[in-house]
DNA sequence: GCTGTTTCTGTAAACGTTTACACAGGTCCT
DNA sequence: AGGACCTGTGTAAACGTTTACAGAAACAGC
C-alpha cells in the first residue's frame, strides 16, 4: 500500500507538500504541485480515509440504522438516502435487523466513530438507549421512532392523521363494518395508525366492534392470513383498512382466493403507498407517505446538523400525508390524489 | 471524546495494559483487569475503530456496490448480505446508483481503504476498471457481473438456463408466438435471458418474429408500456416472457386495463421470483433464483477471502434457477417448482 | 545466593494523515 | 538600508490504537 511518504520521497518534497497539494490548501507552487501530481498518478496513490479521519475527526461516512428490511418500503428509503448522501459525498453504513435493545445497543457501538452522524429508524428505541450509548456531539436524526424528546431531529410520518383520513373516507362511502388489520404489536407506526382508525370510526359513526381489529406483522404473509379470518366474522365487514401495503396485497390475495370481488364485495386500502401501488389488480388505494422523500430529508437534516454544528436547531417534524384514491377501495374509476 | 489515555490515567496503568485488557491478549493481573473494566465503565470508554482499524490495518467492513436499487430484488440481497455480515460481526458500507464508469472510478476509490473488501453488483463494469482502481490485494466478490475472468471470485446467476427454461415451458404448452420484453441495453442479465428466450425459441419451434422482442428498462412502467404495444401486434402472441418481475407486474396491469385475461388469453411468466409474485392477481409465474440467497454466499464467500487470505482458491460459480410455476402461465391450478 | 523462568507491566515505535509553527528567500515600501 | 509582508517549504506534534521489546518482581531449582 503506497502512502503519503512514498509521494513525498519520489516527488523530492515532504509529506506537508503532498498533503497540501492533495487537500488544495496553502500556497504550492505550480511547478511543485503537478511534480506531486505526477509521482501521485504514476505510484496509484490514493490518499488513506482512515490517516485522513484520525487527523480531522471527520469520516464522511453517516450511519443508517434500519430495522427489518422487508419489503419496498426500505428499500424506497435507503434509495433516497444514498442518492442524497451521495451528491453531498458522504457514503452509508447500514445495519439492518434489530428488533431487541441488546442488538441495537451493540450496533450503535458499532457506528461509534465510524461515521460523523446518525439516522435511526427504530420502532422500538427510547431516549435513554440513545444516550446511554452515544457520544452527546454525534448528530442524530430519528425517522419514525418514538422518542417524545427535543433533544434529537425527529422526522415522523403523520401516522395518526393518515389512518383517520383513510378510515373516515372509507366511512363517507357507506360504510359502517370497516375492520382494521394492525401492524405488529408494541410498534410506534402500528399503535398510531390503529389510533387514527378507531377516532375516526368513531367520529364518522363506524360500527364499534373488537372483532374487526385483527392482528399482522407488516408481512404479506400476515395480511394474507388477516383477511381469511376476517371473513368469518358476521356480520361481513364491507371494508379493510390494512396498516401497510404489504398486508394489503396479502389480503388481496387472500380475498381472491376465497373469490371475493374487490372492491364490489369489501372495499381495501392500505398506507405507504409504495411505488407497486398502482400495477395491483386492482389498483391499491392507499396513504402516500412519500417514502423516497423521507430518505432525502433525513439525510439532509443530519447532514444540516453536521456541517452547522453550533448553529443548527434541532426540530421535530411531522410529514403530512395524502390520499392516493385507485380502484380498491371503490369510490372512483381513476386514480385520484387528496391531501 | 475519552480515549484510552484516559483510562489508563485514571486507572493508574499505562495505556498498553487497558488495550491488552479490551483485546484479552497477554497476561494482565486479574486485579488491574476489574480495575480498567470498572473505569472504562464509568468513563463510558468505546476504543476507536479508527485509531484499531490504522494499527491493525482491518476494518470490520465490507463494502457493496450496487446499481440504481429499485424494487424488491436488491432490497432481498441487501437483507441477506447484511444479516450474513451481521453475523460475523461486520458492517456494510453501501453504495449504490453507479451507471456510468466514471461514478464507478469515484465509487471504487471512496471505498479503499474503508473496507476489508468489496462485493460488486454492477452491470456495466469491467476487468480492467477494477485493476485500475482496486488494490490487488483487496478480496472482491462479483455478482451477477460480466468479467469472464478467474482473477476475481464471482456469483452469476443462472440468466441464460433460467429463461431458456421458462421459454421451453411456454412453448411445451402449445405456445408458438412467445414475446419476450428484454431488459436495459448493454446489461449482462438482460443479454444473457434474451439468448436464453432466442435459443429456445429456435429448439422448441417458436415463430421467429424480431417484434416479438420488446424493450424494456427492468422497471414496473417500462412493462406496462411494453404490453400495450405487444397488442398492437398481428397476429398477436400468445405468451409473454418478461426479463423480469418488475416488468412482469407491469405488463400485467397493462393486460388487466386492455381487458385481456391471463392466462387465458395471454400467459405471462417473470423473472427473479420476488417474495410478492405468490400474492399477486394472478400470481406470477416465475424463474426463482434465491435472491436472499445470493445475498448471503456472496458475503460468505467473501468473508472466506478476508480470513484466508493465502489458501483461499477463487471460484466462479454459477447459481441454478427454478421456475416457480404459478397461475400467470397457465399450465397448473397449484404452485410448482421444476428444478 | 545465584541462575532461569514466569508473570505482569511499561516504553516507544508504528500505522497515514493534517496542520501549527518556523524559517528562508524574495518583493515592496519608506 | 531596514523593516514589513508575501510565497513556498519543511519539521514535528497530534490523532487513538496495537504490539515488539525490555524490564521488574516473584519464585523455583540447585
């Protein structure tokens, strides 16, 4: 491995010089610095980010802490992610998978001095994990978790007030049976969602009723199995609200199989909105979130509170949500978008 | 930030105990042993990767390139490698979104030095790209690349023997005017799953028709656009391949929005076999390649690079696929798998 | 009591950078 | 001529570790 000393020692200069040249800083003179640039390009040299970061205490690189990667959903969010770290060349580090505190303490250990920020995208995580395991200087940005403190950049999705709008619109077509399928238990997003399900079901005067709260895990798998058990409950319901994307098209699945028309027999809809939304048979109704986006702005925060260190203010922020209207949950032929 | 000079102060030893003592390495009193543990506690002590990573010259990183990650396919290798890596207690440093060789160069560099080595998922790269930029002595997996050369280890999916089956299927089921809806220009999968659809059709009586071969850009919109125009052709096919599922699903919303049934009037098959084809209206028939899988060896082979340096043999291994046979092709009321 | 071995610990160099500081030589003003 | 100020360069410390080497203490064998 070729360093600054071989540069310096084939170029006739000191290590200072090379890394003058190499970091366009201080006076060099021109002759001198394409000497440099020569041997440089010549030796393959290529400047060491590990001597770099121990020097300058910056590492370019951001942390991305993401539970279970299931679906399109994270893959939308890292892809956002990664493009805006990109332009701002800065790289990922990605852990994925931690579903107990030990697992997540361990990763955020791991990140420690690896990267110059963190984003945290963790159902179950709380404030004193955090700052348990964190140096207090490390810029963080929390997507999604929930962590009622103002000490962190937070960034949630308006999880409340999507389920009401979709439950309540569910509700203005007739609807009085709408069932619900969570999302896995003691989850921030699944708790939020149910929340806004039930307020407005009953607000609107939907039928109150245990049994239409069925249990899932975000899966397809689990959706599927939802909506099988959802049909032998009587009276029918005639609309299922599913927490996520994934579980609706499991329930579609489901519901097909069992040769139930939707949404002439039970209307659907489902929240997230991802990219496959609209190609469904039939087309999925669902809550936009705008899940690419939510990676570009949480990599643009963190890299804010990076770079302004002493002048950022840290904000939490709450991402509204839309309507995406398409042919499941029956109340239009075309696709239609309300905020 | 405490560092190890800290600890050693404060625990009245030099700094190279406290290190023998984090790296159970060399005899150290079992009474100093508690009394650094007791300190770094308190202190809230994490050694720096970087300053270990320069003495060691290991990083406990691996890096992972890869192309523009749309859609369920690289979110499944993503989970798998990152979960393989995990394991073995390493992190992933992830770039994706490389199209053109330049963005590649830029890539290659950032991850020098980071890394303890590399797995590369990228189209368009080539031999000499990589010797240029990477150190020869940095363990490098290829997936799904096009370098026919046996200086690197390399993962290939089964692309041509995957479509030629798929196509076989078709026709054996009285098929003639099998379309095929080709992936990106230029990229090695799609190449490799046109040759595989042409030789078939040539073996197996398939009309030879250049309009049977449509383009497509391997996304859910280039599918949907590529069906549309597969009906304007007379007389129009019976069956269509499509290079893979995202393209597949689209070509299947297109179907659904012309009225034409499937499979009953046109059977549809895929490629990739993403967790989601089993849910789909109706489900898809597919060729299975074990993405997760593919996740998983990659890591696996490269971890066995990195810790055996010197014996390690490099192979080129290419991995079979299945098709998974669903409703989309018509021939079976029941999922199947033909290896 | 000497030598040899074992156990524990410290000193210092090395890893590859950046950067504060010093200094030499030149130019420009008065 | 003497100072003030640039330009170009080198020296050396710092960043946080690991580890080869050396040395001190204790203890056994003779």
């Amino acid at each position: 491995m070729v360093t600054i000393k071989d540069v310096a020692r084939e170029a006739g200069v000191s290590i200072a010089t090379v890394s003058r040249v190499f970091n366009n800083v201080g006076p060099v003179d021109e002759e001198t610095r394409r000497r440099v640039r020569q041997v440089a390009r010549q030796l393959k040299y290529v400047p060491s980010a590990l001597g770099r970061s121990l020097s300058t205490k910056k590492t370019d690189a951001i942390g991305l802490l993401l539970p279970d990667l299931f679906g399109e959903f994270f893959s939308e969010v890292l892809r956002g992610s990664d493009q805006t770290a990109q332009q701002a060349h800065y790289h990922l580090v990605v852990s994925s998978s931690h579903n107990n505190r030990e697992a997540i303490e361990a990763a955020l250990r791991m990140m420690r001095g690896r990267v110059d920020g963190l984003v945290i995208m963790s159902p179950h995580i709380d404030a004193e994990t955090l700052n348990e395991n964190l140096p207090h200087s490390l810029p963080v940005v929390l997507l999604n978790c929930y962590v009622q403190s103002d000490k962190f950049d937070a960034l949630n999705i308006d999880n409340y007030g999507g389920a009401f709008a979709m439950t309540q619109h569910l509700l203005s077509h007739g609807h009085r049976r709408v069932a619900i399928i969570k999302g896995t238990e003691h989850n921030f997003d699944a708790a939020e969602r149910l929340r806004g399900y039930r307020d407005a079901m009953r607000q609107f005067g939907g039928e109150l009723d245990d049994r239409l709260e069925l249990p899932g895990l975000f899966s397809e798998s689990s959706g599927y199995d939802a909506a099988k058990r959802l049909l032998a409950i009587s009276p029918r319901p005639t609309a299922v609200f599913a927490s996520n994307d994934s579980m609706a098209i499991g329930a579609l699945s489901a519901l097909r199989d069992e040769g139930i028309q939707v949404p002439e027999q039970i209307a659907l809809a489902g929240f997230d909105d991802v990219p496959i939304a609209s190609f469904l048979t039939p087309t999925l109704s669902s809550v936009q979130v705008g899940i690419h986006q939510l990676g570009v702005k949480a990599i643009e925060t963190l890299l804010h509170a990076v770079r302004h260190k002493n002048t950022h203010r840290k904000q939490q922020v709450v991402l509204p949500t839309k309507l995406s209207l398409r042919e499941s949950c029956g109340c239009t032929n075309s696709t239609s978008t309300i905020s």
